[in-house]
C-alpha cells in the first residue's frame, strides 16, 4: 500500500534518490511490455497509452520532490519550455538537495 501511495500521491516530499527510482522503474516497466509483449501492429497505440499510465506516477514523484525543494509542484510546468526549461527541471530536481528540516509542504523525510 505505501508504494501505491508513492506512485500515484501528491502530497509529501522525496529525496533524489526515491525521485530517480521512482522514474526509472515505470519507464524500464513500460520498455519490457512494450518490446516483449506488445504485437508491432499495435506499437504505436500500446506506447500511446503506457505513457498516458506512466504519466501520473511520473507527476506525482515530480511534485514530492519539488516539496522536498520547498516549492509548489506546479513548478514542474517550467519543463514546457523547450530545453532551457527541460534543463532548468532536471538540474533542480534531480541533483538539487532538498531543503533541511521540515518545510512549508511536509515534515521531514
């Protein structure tokens, strides 16, 4: 039940390491299936839709780790913005500590 809580909830925070975990998994997932099971006449509306699935989980881990760096996880909207947006996101929630100490969105970790 806890890791269904980390996947698809948006509330609380995760450090670097969960929030790579966290994106890692789905995706190699979401590689197994597609390339071992999925017919090549269906590929393109079996990815269509395994991204769709992957999506929440994805968003749901990118808003705890911008919780973790103390800001809203609506900040994850910059990633729109064609590839200095893209960097600006990866930078910021994948390499940046989060902040010490309880913040404004959770408790500690």
């Amino acid at each position: 039940m806890r890791s269904l809580r980390f996947l698809f909830s948006f509330d609380g925070r995760v450090g670097r390491s969960a929030y790579w975990l966290g994106l890692l998994l789905p995706l190699m997932l979401m590689f197994i299936v597609v390339t071992a099971i999925v017919p090549p006449l269906a590929f393109n509306s079996a990815v269509l839709w395994l991204s769709l699935l992957a999506a929440w989980p994805a968003l749901a881990i990118g808003a705890k780790r911008c919780h973790d760096r103390d800001r809203s996880g609506w900040y994850q909207l910059v990633g729109l913005v064609p590839l200095v947006g893209q960097i600006l996101l990866l930078i910021e929630l994948g390499f940046r500590r989060g902040t010490d100490g309880p913040n404004r969105f959770a408790g500690e970790r």
